[in-house]
C-alpha cells in the first residue's frame, strides 16, 4: 500500500502555498471550511497554483453545489465535502462535481481568464476527484451505500469530527482495531467499491495510525505544523 502524503493548508499566503507546493508532498489541500479561504481568495491561490507541481484539493464549507464548483473552476484537482449527513447529501456532491451527464454542475472554469488551456467537460468529468468526509455517525452508517453513489471517488475520514459524533476521542478513535469498528467499516467500503480513502492526520504520529488502518490517502501535517516543526528545528540547532 503506498502512501500517498499531503498537506493541510489554511493560509491564503500565496507565497508560502507555492512554497509548500514545491516541497514534496503529493498534494495539498485548502480549508475553506475551517480556513480564511473565501471565494476571492480562492481564485487567487487557484491561479497562483495553476504552474504548482503539486496539484490542490479544496475542503468546501459544506455540500454545497456552488461553492464546490467554485473550487473545481478554480483549478482544485478535486473537492473534500464536509457535513455529510447521509447517502442523500454524498449524491448532492457528486452531482456538484460532473458536468452533464454525469451531474450538474455548470460550466465557467476560470483558467481562460488568465490565460490558461481549458478542459473539456468530458475530460474534467474523468480526472476529477469527489472526496466524502465521514465525519458523523450519519454517515458511517450508510458508509456502504456512500461509497457505491455514482460520483463519489473516495471517502476522507474525519476524525476529530467522527470521535465527537461517536463520543469518543479521537486517540481511542485511532487506537480501535476492531474489524467492525468505524476506521474498520469506511476502509471496507470503499475496498468493496474500488474506491479511495483517505484521511485527516494533521500530524505524523496519526498519519501512521491511519496508515496502519490502511488509509493511505493522509494530510500527514498541516502549513501551521510546519512552520512550528522548522522553527523548532532552527532553535534547536542554535542550541545544539
């Protein structure tokens, strides 16, 4: 199983996104649900990251069709869709994400504003990414008809989310091991349908523990995380 390493960003610094762009990780990730990163931001950073070797995923605020196809006009290589309920509102995403036929979201991609190429809707509709957040105990319970919703390309646990709606922590979250707990219930889902999963880490110590569960698809830090560990790093070798 190989992992597939990204981050979290809440900035809207463009220059230290293009920075963390370039660093390594296999892709990146706005919070536009928890960050400062509104609509007018969203098309800056989109077109700052358009050159990026590392392609950008966008946490939209909720299911909601026009914000995700903001994100997807943007440049966002896919969406992560928080404050699914239930297998009805991972439908409504789904649709959000694919032109016609496949769904309804409208078209006005923003690259032939700054010069750009454009895709064609049937080539947008084969290499986006639909990204479901099983956060709420709503969702864990139709995880398997969840992850067989036409559209839906992968499911991203939440954990802090799920721990709180399952009233438990997310430490005993990670520590369950039960082949029917709720890790246990999405990873095989998504294994039945030949889908991704993927998951919140925010740190390496739980990248490994949602690797462990075989959730290869981790934001394994954040831009917060990294900026913290490279000043420890550089205070650290002043004392050394």
């Amino acid at each position: 199983m190989e992992t597939s390493r990204g981050i979290w960003t809440s900035t809207t610094d463009v220059d230290l996104l293009l920075r963390l762009a370039s660093g390594g990780f296999d892709w990146l990730a706005l919070d536009a649900q928890h960050g400062p990163v509104d609509r007018a931001a969203l098309h800056v950073i989109g077109r700052a990251l358009a050159g990026a070797p590392t392609p950008f995923l966008v946490r939209v605020p909720a299911v909601d069709a026009a914000w995700i196809g903001a994100a997807l006009d943007a440049g966002a290589a896919g969406v992560i869709v928080p404050s699914v309920e239930g297998v009805a509102d991972a439908g409504r995403a789904a649709l959000a994400t694919r032109y016609p036929p496949l769904g309804d979201r409208s078209w006005g991609p923003f690259a032939p504003l700054w010069g750009g190429t454009t895709t064609t809707p049937e080539e947008a509709n084969q290499a986006v990414q639909c990204w479901v957040m099983v956060e709420t105990s709503g969702a864990l319970d139709d995880v398997d008809v969840i992850a067989a919703t036409p559209g839906v390309d992968g499911l991203f646990v939440g954990p802090f989310d799920l721990s709180l709606s399952l009233g438990t922590t997310p430490e005993a979250l990670l520590a369950d091991h039960d082949p029917t707990g709720p890790l246990a219930r999405v990873v095989a889902a998504a294994e039945r349908q030949g889908i991704l999963v993927g998951g919140f880490a925010g740190a390496p110590e739980r990248a490994r523990a949602l690797v462990s569960h075989g959730i290869p698809f981790v934001a394994v830090t954040s831009d917060a995380g990294v900026v913290e560990a490279g000043v420890r790093a550089v205070l650290g070798d002043l004392d050394a």
